[in-house]
C-alpha cells in the first residue's frame, strides 16, 4: 500500500493558497543558493516556482562559486535585518571553503525555515517548541499521520545520520514515543539491525536497502534520491534484486513512499508550511486534513 506524497502534497498546498488568499496573507522566502551544483540548482527552482504558485513572495540569491564565506555572512545579516522577509534557506550543500556550521549559526532563528540554527536544534534536542520544524522529517510525519500509520511503541529505524534528516528525524520520533535507532556507514549488522524495524526510514542516497533485509508487513519510508545506471530516478531501496515489479514491492510492505512522488513531493509542502508559520497551526491544517 502506497504512502502517496504527491498526492498529499498536492492537496496540503491547494489549501495553502485558499488560506493564503483568504487572509491576504504577505511573505517573503529567500533562498540563498551558492555555487553551481546541478541538483540544487532543480531543488530551488523548484522551491521558488511552488511558493510564487501560492502567493508566496520568493527571492533567490545565487552566488558564485568562489564566494567568499565573509560576503555570504554579509548577505545573511541583510535578509535577517530587512523585515520584508520572513524566511531564510541557505541552500546546502556549500562549496568545500565555506564554513557551514558557521553559515547556519548565523541565520536568525526566526526565519529558520530549515532549523538549521543551534536555537532551533538545541530546542527540537530539549524537546521544546523549535521556531519551525526541519522540513523532510516533518513531511515525514505528517505522510505518516495522514495515513495513519501507528508511531507510539513501534521500532524505528533510521538510516543516515545527517543534520538535515536522520538526527532531526530521530528525535522527533523520539517525541512521538517511538523507540530509535540511528544506523549509519560504519554500523555493524546493519541487516540484523533493519530486520527488528516496524518502520525503516532510509535517508542515504545510495541503493543500500534490499527489501528483504527488511520485515516483511513493515513500513519503509525512502528519503534517498539518485539516478541508476540508464539515469532514471531511484531511492535507497533495491527491490529489483528481490522483486519482478513494484506491485509485488507494495504487497510485501505494510505501507512504503514511492520513488519519486513519496518524500520529496512532502518536503516542498512541508517547506510551504513552515513559510506560514506564524499564522498558522501546522498542526491544525493538517488535522483538518485528515478528517476530510
Ligand atoms: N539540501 C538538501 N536538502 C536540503 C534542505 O532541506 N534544505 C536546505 N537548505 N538544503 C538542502
């Protein structure tokens, strides 16, 4: 059975532009996008045509290559002063001379759109309120919720410890009672490990899951992107090795994200979400979702 993003996403962000109309609703993203990597280049192009959809002001800043990390920190001291704007991202990842704990430190907290700022963190770490929550993880849980996917008690596992998506997945999870396991490049057992899941959360980027590593009814969701051999579009788990075609993948799992059209469709909303968080509850639109 198919966790659906694309299609839960299509219906989160046509209820954003009725709010956003009704309510004559102003604000500004800014998205700051350094050097010329290819994917993040698709990524926000993608971000700005979606927020301008909605009627969300969206401004990209592309710097070159060669930026030095002193102008990127000038720039995001502009767009935490100028009061027109109500969030920034600094697109990730950066070129190898840039600091990028330094960049994300200084991002004010209250435009922090990605929660990438140790207020923000350190605060999703203590259990309290984050200003917003990170984007991929909590497009996870709303897919999740949406359709209604038990989380308390059950046995997480996380692949892929990032700052992005798997420590912050954790620990909302960890929020949510569920019990955690991070995995990672150097885990032992990794297949012993995958094998106690009720829910597997892949977030590598590389084929490195076989679906028979993981138990069978259980939930897999696969945050990894990457192209195969002939260039079309693939996330982390290899089904080709176990199975002749997806429907046979769909009856061995509980409930699994396809690739694309699973996770990725889910961070853009969940991105648009965070863009209105002042006014309004995530929590509360999607509720309203879910009882429709
Ligand atoms: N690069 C890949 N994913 C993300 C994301 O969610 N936010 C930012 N800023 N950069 C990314």
């Amino acid at each position: 059975m198919i966790l659906d993003g694309k299609a839960l996403s299509k219906k989160i962000l046509e209820k954003i532009k009725i709010y956003i109309e009704k309510n004559n609703i102003k604000r500004h993203l800014a998205v700051v996008l350094v050097g010329n990597d290819t994917a993040s280049k698709i990524y926000v192009k993608n971000k700005k045509k979606t927020a301008e959809m909605l009627g969300i002001k969206s401004t990209v800043i592309e710097l070159p290559e060669n930026t030095e990390e002193k102008i990127l920190l000038e720039t995001i001291n502009k767009l935490n002063q100028d009061d027109d704007i109500t969030g920034i991202l600094v697109q990730m990842p950066l070129p190898p001379h840039i600091n990028k704990e330094k960049i994300v430190c200084a991002i004010d907290p209250k435009k922090d759109v990605d929660c990438f700022t140790p207020e923000n963190v350190g605060k999703l770490a203590i259990g309290a309120e984050p200003y917003f929550y990170p984007v991929t993880p909590q497009g996870i849980l709303i897919l999740l919720d949406y359709y209604k996917v038990p989380i308390e008690g059950k046995h997480v596992v996380i692949i892929g410890r990032s700052n992005i998506v798997g420590k912050p997945m954790a620990q909302m999870m960890l929020k949510r009672n569920a019990t955690v396991t991070i995995c990672h490049s150097k885990t032992k057992n990794l297949e012993n490990i995958i094998k106690t899941a009720d829910i597997v959360i892949s977030a590598v980027g590389k084929k490195v899951v076989r679906c028979k590593m993981v138990k069978y009814k259980s939930v897999f969701v696969d945050v990894g992107i990457s192209r195969d051999t002939n260039g079309k579009l693939t996330g982390d788990l290899n089904w080709e090795s176990d199975f002749n075609n997806f429907d046979e993948v769909l009856s061995y799992f509980e409930r699994i994200t396809p690739v694309p059209g699973g996770v990725g469709p889910m961070t853009i909303a969940s991105l648009m979400l965070n863009t209105l968080v002042e006014h309004v509850s995530i929590l509360s639109l999607c509720t309203e979702l879910f009882l429709e």
